[in-house]
C-alpha cells in the first residue's frame, strides 16, 4: 500500500485551531502548500471542519483539518463551535493559531486548557509575524508569517517532532506470530465484498503478516475444508470474516486458534477488553430496548448488509426479544448515548485510534456497553471464548 493510499484511520491527523481571522486557513494552505482552505478578511470565513488526506514532508501521510473559529458566535456560530469541539476527539497534533499582534484570549486559553485535559500534543503558532516584532521559539512555540511563508518549515519540523513521540509501534497480529509461521485467511465473496478489492483489515493484516515474514494463504469459507486437507500440518491460526464465524468454526480444529478481522482490528484500535465485556449485555437485553449499530465509514448498504440487516436479525433470533436498531455511519455518531442499551461498532479501520477512544469513552461515561462487530458475532455463536483465546488476559472477563 503506498502512501497515497494510506486510510484515514492510519494518518496523523493534524487539527488547526483558533479564534477567526488568527490566519489559521491562510497557515493551513502555508504548511501544506495548496490552497486548500478558503481565505478571506471575512471573520468566519471557514463555516465547517475541512479535511485533506495528503502526504506532508517530513512527517509522511497525514489528514490536515482546518476548523471554524472557537469563538464564533450566534446560533449558527455555536454550532460550527460545536464542529470544532468534536474535532479534538479525532485530533494527534493541535496547532493553536494565534494572532501575534494581540495577547492570548480567553478562546485561545481555553483550547489550550482542552488540549491538556485530552492530553494532545499542541504547538502555539503566533501568526502575522510580519505585523510584529515579537519573537516566540520553545518547544511548543513558534512565531510564523502564513503571508511571508516564514519558519513554516520550522513549524513542520517541530510538528514532526511531536508525531514521532507517538510512534507505539503497535501490531494488527505481528507480535502473536513467528517467522516461517503459515496463517489462513478466510475472506468471504459476496455482494457486500468489493469488486476486485479486498476489504480494508484484510489488507492490513496480511501487510503485518508478511512484515513479520510469517506466511498467509487467503481462501473463502467454502474452500476452506479443502485447503486445511492439502497442508501438510496444521496453520498457526486461522483469522476469519466474522460473517463467517459459524461455517468456520465448524469447520477449523478446536486445537488451531481462531479469530477474526473484526476482533484484531478492536485490539488494534485500543478498545477490545472493553468490546469483550459489553457483549455480556446482549444476554440481558429486553423488548423495546436501542441498540446503535455505528460504522466508521460510509457505503452503499446492499441486501445482507451486516449492521444493517444481519446483525439485527442475529439479536433477535439470539434474544427473543424485540429490539429497537438505530444505525449511524462515518462522522456521524451521536454524543448522548443515555437512551441505548448497547452499542456495537464496527471495526474501525477508517477511524484513527483517537476518534474510536472517544466513542468508547463516550458509552463508558453513560454507563452504555460498548463492543464491536467481531466481538457481538463470536458472542451470538458462542464462540466468544475460543475468538479471544490467542489473548488469555481476556478470558477472565468471560
């Protein structure tokens, strides 16, 4: 996958900050050297959150995101505040555009007090330096000119520097495997699967696989008994389409570990323990109750969708009961939860591990249980146990 293909949920997402008319579109378009954000002496210029997937030297492949003022005002103005707020539940790196000419205001103090309280690494970058004499230059503080392309460079170089104190080198399924090690990846074909593409954590997981000079062998749920008869011994494990658990599991060895896509990427992502115990919930559910089912992206929903259509019929046939379904997708997730008793996300691929943290936080906060596509399937085909057992940490929690 080169760099131009990098998915947003693998991008350092860097959010540009401020009151209006501090120069943050003029910054933006600076730093990425596009005029990718409107500019005007207009206060208020820029209405909603505007994002760029590009690749920015030297920090690679990063989603830039310039905001509407913080302290835009008036019913519309609260809401584009509002925008600006959930933004930092997505954000890496916040640069905090400042405007030179003038002392920090209560605005600006109070994004730097939520970088703090949200713990993201934040740069002060003093705007229309060519309107002052001022001079700002720390660790966290520049003095640059959007107008004159002054110390941009500089303050990319220390934006870099941030990014790599959050290199974690975390692994999809890398560190749970060895060298010469054969993996079979099961991924279904079906309306749902793209044409003549692979689904996003498929790709990834073989990516990590081949990183880690392991070996993987993809085949479909309905070759499946047949390639495990033509190897030679046994694969190290299994890693299914969760659509497919119960036709998998049926087929694969109970002595060869099994798991799924879904339930590395909830690993991957930072929220699989938690996933593991608001399963629990589903057992307890009751007629009328609200589930949300949420996706991290956007896509045409197609007969046998599995948010939409089998995971509901899965609760039911599974409960008995008759549930209420809510869907959400992409950026829209709903930040008061009180009214469900579950929520089942998705993998998450398309979403950075900030965001994902956040919708997590955002169910643990309203005492709502929070898992995700892989974790509820493995759960409704009491296979739970045997999905997580590559993580033995996890099984107590069962």
């Amino acid at each position: 996958m080169s760099l131009n293909d990098t998915p947003s949920g693998e991008r350092l997402h860097i959010g540009f900050f401020g009151t209006r008319n501090a120069g943050k579109s003029s910054l933006v378009n600076a730093v990425t050297g596009q005029d990718l954000a409107v500019v005007s002496d207009v206060m208020g210029t820029t209405t909603d959150p505007v994002y760029k997937a590009m690749e920015l030297l030297p920090l690679g492949p990063v989603e830039i995101i310039d905001t509407p003022g913080f302290d835009d005002v008036g019913e519309l103005g609260e809401l584009r505040v509002k925008k600006t707020r959930r933004i930092l539940a997505k954000t890496d790196i916040a640069v905090l555009v400042a405007d030179i000419t003038r002392p920090l205001s209560d605005c600006d103090n109070e994004l730097i007090r939520l970088f703090k309280e949200r713990d993201i690494p934040y740069i002060i970058a003093y705007n229309k330096s060519d309107l002052s004499t001022k001079s700002f230059d720390s660790k966290n503080e520049i003095t640059v000119s959007a107008k004159n392309n002054t110390n941009i460079f500089q303050l990319k170089e220390k934006i870099a520097a941030l990014a790599d104190n959050q290199n974690n080198n975390k692994r999809i399924i890398g560190d749970l495997i060895s060298k010469n090690d054969l993996l079979v990846l099961v991924t279904p074909i079906d309306a749902a699967a793209p044409k003549g593409r692979m689904i996003l954590p498929q790709v990834q997981t073989l990516r990590d696989i081949l990183d880690s000079n392991a070996m993987a062998l993809f085949t479909t749920e309905f070759e499946l008994q047949e390639t495990l008869n033509k190897l030679a011994k046994p694969p190290k494990m299994v890693i299914t389409d969760s659509q497919a658990f119960a036709v998998v599991n049926s087929i694969v060895p109970q002595n060869v570990p099994l798991t799924s896509f879904s339930i590395l990427m909830a690993r991957y992502k930072g929220f699989l323990e938690s996933a593991v115990k608001g399963a629990s919930a589903i057992k307890s559910l009751q007629s009328g109750d609200k589930i949300l089912i949420s996706e991290g992206c956007t896509h045409h929903r197609q007969c046998g969708d599995i948010g939409s259509v089998k995971l509901p019929a899965l609760l039911k046939k599974f409960t008995g009961k008759e549930l209420s379904v809510e869907l959400s997708s992409g950026r829209d997730f709903p930040e008061d939860l009180s009214g469900f008793s579950l929520v089942i996300h998705c993998g998450a691929c398309m979403l950075n591990e900030k965001e994902m943290l956040y919708r997590r936080n955002l169910a643990e906060l309203q005492n709502v249980p929070f898992t995700n596509y892989g974790i509820a399937l493995a759960y409704l085909n009491g296979i739970l146990k045997r999905t997580i057992s590559i993580f033995p940490d996890l099984l107590e929690l069962l």
